[in-house]
C-alpha cells in the first residue's frame, strides 16, 4: 500500500482535537518517536481543550502561517474531509492526508505489530495463515431501524443475516429472516444491549461449531477458505485489530458515558470477581481494545464468554437503569466491548487468537 512506503516529515500537523486526533497521536508518536506533533487543529476552540497532553490545539483562521513542508493529518469524521482538505490547500498545503479507514488499518495493524513484538508474542493475522478444512457461520445483525447502504455488498455463504429487536416491533426485514425473539432470548433488551441480543440468541440456540458475530455495516476482512485456516492452524477466535484509544480505556469510556455506570462495573468486579478485577485494573488502564462486539470463536469459547459476560452486563444494567438518551442508553453495549477485551486478555496464554481487519461500509 502506498502508506507502507510513505515517509512522514519529522513535524506534523494534525487537523481534529477529539477521539480520531486522539488515537492518531497515540498511533504516531508510539510507532515514529521522532515525529513532533506541532499542534492540534480546530476550526472552533469552544468545545476544545487549549492543549492535549502538552500538545497546543489551535484555531486555524488564527494561524497566521502553517509550515507547509509539515504533513497535516486530518483526524475527524469522514464526511468532513473533503471540506478540510479544500480549505488546507487554499492556504497552501500540499501534504494533506485525510485518516482514512485504509489509513487507519495501516496505522492499527502497525501499533499491534510493534506492541506485540514489545511484548514478546506474535501478531497473527488470519490472512497470513495456510489453510485446511472447517464449517461456521458469522451472524450479521441488522435491525428495521438501519439506513440502507449505499455500498453494494454482497453477502458470502458463511454469513447469515439475524434481525436484532424483533421482539419490539412487528416488522420484518424480509420474509423467513432469522430473528433474536425465537428459543431462548433477551429480545426485548435490544435497546439497551443492541447488537448484544443477537449474541445471546446465538449461545443459547445456534449449533455451529464455529460462531460469529458482524453488523450490517462492518465486516470482517477474512481471506478465502478462513475457516480451514483456523481448523489448520489451531486457532480458538478471530478478533478484530485492537484500536488505541486514550488516555486509557477506562478514561475513554468515562469521558464518552456515564462514569458512574463505570465505577459500578469495577465495584462489581471487586466484589464478585476479584482475580478479574486485578487484571480489569491493567487492561483498562491501558490503550488498546477490541472494539464493536465482532468476533469469530470457537463454540466452546463462546459459550465461556458469554457464561461469563451476561451476568455482569445484567448487574450493571440493572444498576445503571436506562438513560433518557437513546445513544447513551446503549451502554451495556459499550461496556461489553471493553469486557471481550478483559476476557480475552485474562485467557491469553489459553486461547490462540488471530486478528482480522474490518471494512465500515457507507
């Protein structure tokens, strides 16, 4: 890929001063220590802090001049790239480059692979595997509430579509779909456990040997024949690469949500699970997490996991209540991401784990 043989100017801009900007700072200054961060961009200081970690973010209209010989990353959301780049060429630049999903896989499978190797253990990613034979199914959740994509996608034999939800609502996203509101099931929490339902539909009634996850719109990228890879190689689960997040993961999750819902998870954990709330205490003090509830494992390990995991998420739901915001009232949800991450940390020496990209379609 081009970014694998692009050099990086020894000073960057980088054009963003939340979550995205964040993560890129952390992925830069961890895998090129000589590169100097010269500030943080903004068009608006009123939602900004003055400075990030010692790093000052700046309005851009009050720039007098930017070093245009410095790369200028933009870290925001994608729909404002185009605007951002037009405006940074207009003063000049010539070397903006918008973090883009490919970019932010490079930049990702890097960190893990020089994290890893700090660590001592490999970073396996499942295309880089030789293959056997093996059968699964990775279920893709959908809901009646989900805009259409403009992207075409077609779906591969392995995947199976599951509404999430259906419980809730009558509709059907067509006729004969696989719904979460069959056998045993949590349907009705979907508000609050989204993708979550799904999951618990797949432990108490799927009867594949090997058992995924995905959303409507993010996939894995797996290379043919992935289920022989794993048959072949002895791999337990397919995670996603990990992201970097900071100030740590318990921070980001605390600015993000509800810090109370929080504190209650690890007060939970103290009482009920001290052996994981020692290792919960150094993973989420920690960056690095597997993120959007995506996995492919083993039945075994999923059945454990999910023994494991529900059980907390209905003690902190059941605390935490539901939320007047529809967005924050998912936050079971959000704290199951951070949970896979402890499980899967807390069994590493158990479990060979391979990791996989993900695409986002639009």
């Amino acid at each position: 890929m081009l970014m694998q043989s692009y050099e990086w100017t020894r000073q960057v801009y980088i054009f963003g001063a939340q979550s995205r900007a964040g993560t890129l700072k952390g992925y830069l200054q961890f895998l090129y220590p000589d590169i100097r961060i010269l500030s943080f961009l903004v068009d608006d200081m009123a939602e900004n802090a003055l400075e990030i970690e010692g790093i000052p973010v700046r309005q851009l209209d009050g720039i007098e001049a930017l070093d245009l010989s410095c790369d200028i990353f933009i870290a925001t959301k994608g729909m404002y790239h185009e605007a951002i780049r037009k405006r940074l060429e207009d003063r000049g630049a010539t070397r903006v480059i918008p973090v883009t999903a490919e970019l932010d896989n490079f930049f990702r499978n890097a960190y893990m692979r020089k994290y890893c190797e700090q660590e001592g253990r490999p970073f396996c990613k499942i295309g880089d595997l030789p293959a056997e034979r093996a059968g699964a199914a990775v279920y893709m959740v959908k809901s009646i509430y989900d805009k259409p994509l403009r992207s075409k996608y077609d779906s591969p034999a392995y995947e199976k579509t599951i509404q999430a939800g259906a419980a809730l609502t009558k509709a059907r996203l067509f006729p004969g779909v696989l719904t979460d509101c069959t056998g045993e099931h949590i349907s009705e929490k979907n508000r609050q456990y989204c993708e979550l339902t799904a999951l618990y539909w797949i432990w108490k009634n799927a009867g594949e040997d090997i058992l995924g996850l995905s959303h409507y719109r993010r996939h894995f990228v797996l290379p043919d024949r992935w289920q022989d890879v794993m048959w072949a190689n002895g791999i337990d689960g397919i995670l996603p690469v990990p992201t970097y997040v900071q100030p740590s993961v318990a921070g980001n999750y605390r600015e993000r949500h509800d810090p109370e819902d929080w504190d209650y998870l690890m007060r939970y954990l103290e009482e009920n699970c001290p052996k994981d709330h020692a290792a919960a205490a150094q993973v989420f003090a920690g960056n690095l997490y597997s993120p959007c509830n995506m996995f492919i494992l083993r039945r075994g390990i999923l059945d454990d996991l999910c023994c494991w995991m529900f059980p907390i998420l209905d003690a902190v739901a059941e605390h935490g209540g539901e939320k007047a915001d529809a967005y924050q009232n998912r936050y079971p949800g959000f704290i199951s991401e951070r949970l896979i991450t402890l499980y899967f940390h807390k069994n590493r020496e158990k479990y060979r784990i391979a990791y996989a990209d993900k695409t986002f379609l639009a």
